[in-house]
C-alpha cells in the first residue's frame, strides 16, 4: 500500500513550508538540494520538523491545504507537540 505524507519543512529564520509527497525522503533530498524552484529554495526551508502519513492522497491532499490555510500559530503549537526542540528529524535517516 502506498503512503502519503504531509510535511512542514522550517528554514533557519523559522519560515514554514508545507507540502504533500508519496517519497518523503527523496523530497527532503530534493528541497535540501535545491532541486525545486519554489518557495522552500526562495526561503531556504530545509529541516524536516513536522510529518504525518496518510493511506488515501485525497486525505493528504485535504489536510496539506487545511494546514496552509491555518494561522502560523497553530503550525507551532501542532510542531511543537510532536517535536518541542523543532530538531531534523530526517537526521534519523542516515
């Protein structure tokens, strides 16, 4: 079964981006390499703070577009419940 996941990457400034994936590893790699032109490059959001998965895209989907329709305030408080030191957490991967 496929997995989706919905991810929050921060920059060193504290800028958030969110954005959904069916890879999360190779769209960390991708976002850390500067291999995609869009915000997170313009920003340099490059640490993995925040995932969540999901089975079905369209829940994924939704809930991607419910987040960045949420104050930044609430992006923290749901950041800081699963990762209080806002560490990387792709570190674990290697």
């Amino acid at each position: 079964m496929k997995t989706y996941h919905v991810y929050i990457l921060a920059s060193l400034s504290g800028t958030l981006y969110i954005g959904v994936t069916n890879d999360l590893q190779r769209r960390i790699s991708e976002h850390r390499l500067e291999l995609v032109d869009d915000f997170s490059k313009k920003y340099g959001c490059k640490k993995l703070v925040y995932y969540e998965d999901y089975s079905d895209i369209n829940q994924a989907i939704n809930r991607e577009k419910y987040l960045k329709g949420k104050k930044r305030l609430f992006k923290v408080s749901l950041i800081k419940m699963v990762n209080p030191t806002w560490k990387d957490l792709s570190d674990e991967w290697t």
